[in-house]
C-alpha cells in the first residue's frame, strides 16, 4: 500500500506547503493530466489503497511527538510529565501552559503541515472516485459511495482537528496539483471552514452506513462529528439532534463498567469510531512509542516514573475525590509508590518476541469517539436548551456506570459538572482542552493562567511555527496571543 500511495503522498505535500509559484525546488510533483494519474485512478482497487493511505497519514500525524495527548489531555491539564520530558515543562501547568516555548517539538506542535497531507489526499479520492466506472469497484456501487463518504469524513475531521487546535485555518477546497500554479492563501473566518465541514457531513451521511468495522469511518460517526461542530459553533439545537440520532439509531451500547478496559482494547459495543493500533504478526500497527507515556513498572518492565506522563494532582485532589469503580479500574499506582498515579486504559503491552525478552507493543487501539461522548455532549446540548432535567438524565447515566451517586444540582453547577465528568469519563482521549474552550471553562480552572486578555486573544490556540510556514504561504498570521508571548 506505501508503494502504491507513494505518488498521492507527493500530491499532499503539495497542499502541506501551501507554498507560492516559486516553490517548485520543494516538490516533484507531475501534472494534473500526467500518465501516472490517467493510470492510478481507474479502478476501485487503487483507491480504496488510497483511502488506507488517508487512514495511515492521520495515524501517523496523531502518534507524531504523541501530539495527540498533548493538544488534547497536557493542554487540558490532566498530566504530568516526568523529569525525561523536560521541554514538556512550559506546556503543563506549572508551566503556565506557555505553548510558544517547546523546544524540539516545534515540528509536531507548532506545524500543521502533516494534516494538510491527509486532506490532500481526501481531495483526490472525492475528486476522482465518482469518475471512475462503478464496476471497477469489487463492491459496486456501495462500495463507491462508501469510499467518498469516508474521505469527506476524514477530510471533515482534520478540518475541524485543525480549527480547535490553532484556530482559523487555510481552506483549500480542492486538490493542489500544479507546483507551477499554486495560489497564495490565507486563513479564513472559523465558519467558512465549518460550513465546509458540516457539507462534507451532511453528503456522508447519504453515502455511509454502519455495516463496516468501526475503525473506519461510518454514518455514525459523521452524525457524531457534526454534532461536535454544531455544538462548538454553541447551536445546541442542531447539536442535540444529531446527538440524538447517534443514541438512538447507531446501535451502540455502553460498557458495564466490569468490562470498562475492553473499550481501549477496541471494537467494543461503545466504540463509533477508532483508529487501529493493534498488534498481530502480518500486518502489525502497534507501537512500543506511543500509548506507553501513560504506564509505568510493572506494567513496562524496567519503566520509571520519569519516562511517563502521570495524572496531574489537580485532577487526582479535585476529579476522581469520590469512590468510583472506573477510577479503580483506570488509575493505578506509578513505578516506586507514593502519591503519583498513572492512567491505565491503555494496558494492551505485549511483550511478543519471546527472543528478545524487552521488545514489546502497546496494543490497544486509538478511540476517537464513543457512545459516553456523546451522551454527555447531548447533557450539554440539553442543559444549553433548556432541558435541565433531560441533561441530569444523560449526565446520571454515565455517572452511575462508574458507580458514582447521581448528580442533583442544577443551574451553572449543573453546566460545570456536566463538564467535570466529561474530563473524568474522557481523560486521556485527547478531548479535555477542546472541552474547555467550547464549554469556557479556562477561568474557572486556571483563572490565574487564562486572564481575561489571554482568552479575548483566543490564548488557548497553539502558535504557528511562522518561520517554517510563512516562507511557503505568504499570506499566513500568527495567533494574536502568541505575537507578544
């Protein structure tokens, strides 16, 4: 499959630099109307190898630096980080979550570039699939659909990713394919961009169903995203509707809370949508660099506290306060005791190689959205409506799969709470800063960190690495927060 999307790769760097007419010294890229692609694109067989080059990109952007965990839980505020991870320290909050200064991360943290190969890449496969004869396709007509609704949800979800990690993005609509010809672009207004996303969501609903493996993208899933983007846009009308529908027509299930690790093991009845990171012997995704920040001795072997990332004390003093089985099921003691706590829902370590006793994976796959998700995003939507009894139903329903006594409070307590537990449910998912920012929660966790003039300057956004991007697309602004900090 490398070889086959090598050319495709090539095309999104293209759209990656987003650079000027000058920039062809950075590419090799053929025309539009090139021999390769009059051969690529002619059958389903090829794109569908495509489309997993899409899913790998993304895999791959998300294990970069674990920048993952770091937009999502570090910026939340739910980590530590040991004494190996040094230059992690300005981005916690001790560090005042000071994201300008993150040497040797910049690459991972302060460029886009990589997402920009996957929406490139989603750029070619909607383009040309519909061209292509449907019996080309081993799965007709369904599996052609299938392909294009995938891509324009993926293409959706980096959009969106995008938007809530530095805020307004470069918007480019179609596929990049002249290095010769490229236009000079600049970021756009947050709602061009999500208009664009939720058209891609709305034509994928039409496209998909949930017949395939959740590791791919399903109708779903875009129902779920969209009533991520509607509720982030704070239209909790629409937010709820489409909440709504995943709950009631998707067929998902929550987990009894004994079988509560089987979420992270994948597939599971909760699972919507994930990534695939499993390990087996012929086509193995699993990694020994990635979910292992989260685990300690004797989990890893020989792995101390200072090579991991472990819970914060402000969610261990201020979150998990009151007994619950989840806590007991995900929160374990750290390598040489004491009052640290290591998150363990990612407890898949495989030492496989019987010849090398210290080779090993952690294999669990990534989940990106689950049914606890949404249910608490349509607490949200509920209590933003009007609904507060409708809100405590979902929130109470959660709360009580974790054996957690159900929540009676109601007002701006209510609001709080229901984000509380969305950072308890969801931690170590990568949600908790998005949640913060579409929920304003900055001042009322971290009031001495967020003032009032470092949220009006949108300060929870990452900075842009303007040395490396600027050059390649002229027309780029740094976040406003970041000019002077």
């Amino acid at each position: 499959m490398k070889n086959n999307i090598k050319r495709l790769v090539l095309a999104g760097i293209l759209a990656t630099s987003l650079t000027a007419p000058s920039c062809n010294k950075y590419l090799d890229l053929e025309p539009k109307n090139s021999t390769y692609d009059e051969v690529f694109w002619v059958n389903g067989a090829n794109v569908s190898k495509a489309l997993s080059g899409a899913y790998s990109l993304l895999r791959d952007a998300f294990r970069d630096t674990r920048s993952y965990f770091i937009f999502g839980d570090i910026a939340g505020g739910n980590l530590a980080v040991g004494g190996d991870y040094w230059n992690y320290n300005t981005l916690v909050e001790s560090g005042n979550f000071r994201f300008s200064y993150a040497p040797y991360l910049e690459s991972a943290v302060h460029n886009w570039s990589r997402f920009y190969s996957i929406i490139n890449q989603c750029h070619l496969i909607i383009e040309n699939t519909p061209n292509i004869d449907v019996s080309s396709f081993s799965g007709g007509e369904v599996q052609r659909n299938r392909i294009e609704g995938e891509a324009r949800f993926l293409r959706a979800y980096v959009y969106f990713y995008l938007q809530r990690v530095w805020g307004d993005v470069i918007l480019t609509r179609e596929a990049l394919k002249d290095p010769q010809n490229v236009p000079e672009l600049g970021r756009v207004p947050q709602e061009e961009t999500l208009t664009f996303c939720k058209d891609d969501l709305l034509k994928a609903i039409e496209l998909l169903d949930n017949g395939e493996p959740v590791t791919v993208a399903n109708r779903s899933a875009a129902q779920a995203l969209l009533a991520h983007i509607y509720a982030w846009e704070h239209d909790y009308s629409n937010a709820e509707t489409y909440a709504n529908e995943v709950i009631t027509t998707g067929g998902f299930a929550l987990e009894d809370v004994e079988n509560y690790l089987q979420i992270w093991n994948g597939h599971s009845e909760e699972s919507i949508f994930e990534l695939n990171m499993l390990y087996d012997a012929i086509s193995n995704e699993g990694t020994s660099g990635f979910f292992n920040i989260f685990l300690t001795d004797p989990y890893i072997r020989s792995r101390s506290l200072n090579s991991a990332w472990p819970l914060s004390s402000e969610v261990l003093n201020n979150l998990f306060v009151e007994d619950e089985a989840r806590a007991d099921t995900i929160i374990k003691v750290a390598a040489g005791g004491g009052s640290s706590r290591i998150l363990a829902k990612y407890m898949g370590v495989d030492y496989y190689d019987a010849n090398n006793p210290n080779t090993y994976v952690v294999s669990n796959n990534l989940v990106l959205m689950r049914l606890a998700d949404i249910y608490l995003l349509r607490a949200e939507s509920r209590f933003k409506n009007g609904n507060e009894s409708g809100a405590l139903a979902d929130l109470n329903l959660i709360r009580n799969r974790a054996k957690l006594a159900s929540y009676s409070g109601s007002g701006d307590d209510l609001f709080n709470e229901i984000f509380d537990e969305r950072r308890r449910e969801l931690i170590g998912e990568g949600c908790t800063a998005f949640d913060m920012i579409r929920m304003e929660q900055h001042q009322r966790l971290y009031p001495t960190i967020y003032s009032s003039d470092r949220i009006a300057q949108q300060g929870y956004f990452w900075p842009l690495a303007m040395r490396t991007l600027l050059p390649q697309a002229p027309l780029l602004t740094q976040n406003e927060w970041w000019k002077s900090h």
